[in-house]
C-alpha cells in the first residue's frame, strides 16, 4: 500500500488486498432421507429453496443420493438464512391475487 502525499489516504492495490488468500471450500450441509434413512452431505447445488408466503410454503429439497427419493422439508427462519448464506437457489413463491 501507499500512501498518498496530498490527502493522507492510503491507496491498495488489487494484487494487495488479494494477497495471501486461497481458494474457498464449498458450503457443505448435512442431510437425511426419511425413506432410506441415509446420512450424507449436500453442496448447495444440490438443494432447491422454496420460500412461500407462509412456513407452509417454505421449503427445501432435494434427491435423496443414496435411494434417489424426492425430499422436502420445511424450512424455518434459521434453516432460510443459512440456506441462502450458503448459495442455494432460492425460488420466490407468490401467492394468486
């Protein structure tokens, strides 16, 4: 960084700021399938969210990797941040007028 000499700012470059990162892992949730009752992880890819007008219609889902059944769970306020937070798709429900 330098600094400039008129206003006292310190001016950063792009290769900088930058400097010392590493390439990110991929948000991975934790999963379960009713049906098969198997444990797995997800990378966000994988899931789908659904955000209704009511927790009724706020959902998640996904296959299930293990047994290939269709899931959907309900989705509340916390599981909705972290969802997004992570990179889901997040489909907006609207409801009819």
């Amino acid at each position: 960084m330098s600094e400039s000499a008129t206003s006292g700012v310190r001016e950063m470059t792009v290769a900088s700021a930058f400097a010392g990162m590493r390439s990110v892992s991929p948000v991975v949730f934790r999963a379960g399938c009713p049906d098969c009752r198997g444990r797995f992880e997800l990378t966000a890819s994988d899931l789908r969210l659904a955000i209704g007008a009511t927790s009724r219609t706020t959902f998640y889902s996904f296959t299930c990797p293990e047994c290939g059944a269709s899931v959907r769970k309900p989705a509340g306020e916390r599981i909705v941040e972290l969802l997004t937070g992570g990179g889901v798709s997040t489909l907006r429900l609207h409801s009819a007028l």
